[in-house]
C-alpha cells in the first residue's frame, strides 16, 4: 500500500511539468491570429510580443486591404485569405510560419511590375520555396517551375526582360540549351502574377 501511494504521488509530480510545458507552447492558430490583431489594430509593439522583427516588419508592409478570412493551419502553417479582393498570387492574402510562441515568418501577396514579379519567381524557384513563389504567382505556374529542383551547379539563368504579347507579358531568362518564359497577367492597379510557364529548348 506504501508503494503504491508512492507511485502515485511521483505521477502526479511528473505531470506537472508537462501540463506547464503544454502552456508555452500555444496553438500556431493562435499565435497567429494574436499578430494578425495586432496589424489590424496598427500596434507594433503588440505584434512584436508575438513574432519576429523580420515578420513584424514583413507583415506592415501589406499593400492590400485586410484578408477578411482565417483559413486555418496546416502544421505550423497558417493563413488568412480574401475572399471579396482579387489579389494577385495564389497565396491570396497573408501566410505565416509559427514556430513555438512566435511568427517567424510572414509570406504576403506582393504588388510590383512585372519585371519585378519575374525576377522574384525566379529567386524564390533559386531558393526552392514554393511558398514565397505564390506571393507572386499562380499555383499551376509554380507546380510546372518547381517539378525539376533548381540545381546550383547545373545551367546559369540569364534575365533577358520583358515584352508584351496579346494578354499580358512575355518574360524570360535563358541559359544553355534553351530558356524558360513566365506569362505575366494583371494591370497596374491590381498589380502583376506569373499565370503560367512554358520552355523552348535550341
């Protein structure tokens, strides 16, 4: 019976440590959504308490209006999405990386020319990150760029710019034996995405 109760008193004790671990670790849904508030509300210092400067500074530089729906997590990944503005980028909003009490990432639909759009595709195809490519472009363009891993030591890529064709931009880079083309559709107002990709070879 000694025993026994000894056991019992040890459990209870070793419980007590995993019961105050689990409180500092919040759910990522709910780390997010406190930064998303503090954006909301403008309070910089608030969302400090919550991510990093890095996503602090990521998440301020939003140019649209605010995404109007939380579309939950996956993992540590969370989103809030638009469901009335038409942005560009199959992000569609706001995309954040929760790692313990903290965001230390934000990824954000991006407005920029298309020249600028082009070259942050290619970076983030470079970067092999699939989430920063759909800040600025569509998932069917980023799955046809991203089924062959960018290889450091294979071809050097070479922009060779921008110019019109009948619904949009044609923009290139080339390298040897051939060169990837990224179709870019938006306007001025709404702001520029990589809608698909097509190859030639020489």
């Amino acid at each position: 019976m000694v025993l026994g109760g000894a056991a019992v008193a040890v459990g209870a004790v070793l419980m007590v440590p995993v019961a105050a671990s689990a409180q500092q670790a919040p759910a990522p849904a709910t780390v997010a959504k406190q930064l998303f508030k503090a954006w909301l509300k403008n309070d910089k210092v608030a969302a400090g308490k919550v991510a990093t400067p890095g996503a602090v500074k990521s998440i301020f530089a939003y140019s649209f209006k605010a995404p109007d729906k939380f579309a939950g997590c996956s993992g540590n990944y969370c989103r809030f999405v638009h469901t009335s503005v038409n942005v560009p980028g199959d992000l569609n909003g706001l995309g954040m990386v929760v790692t313990g009490n903290k965001v230390t990432r934000v990824y954000r639909s991006r407005h920029a020319s298309p020249a600028t759009v082009t070259k942050y595709f290619h970076q983030s195809y470079v970067l092999g990150d699939r989430r920063r490519a759909l800040e600025v472009a569509t998932k069917v363009a980023v799955d046809k760029r991203f089924q062959v891993a960018y290889d450091p030591d294979g071809v050097t890529h070479f922009y060779q710019g921008c110019s019109k064709e009948p619904k949009g931009y044609s923009c290139a880079y080339s390298y040897e034996g051939g060169a990837v083309f990224m179709h870019v559709r938006g306007s001025k107002a709404r702001g520029y995405e990589v809608a698909s990709i097509s190859f030639i070879a020489d």
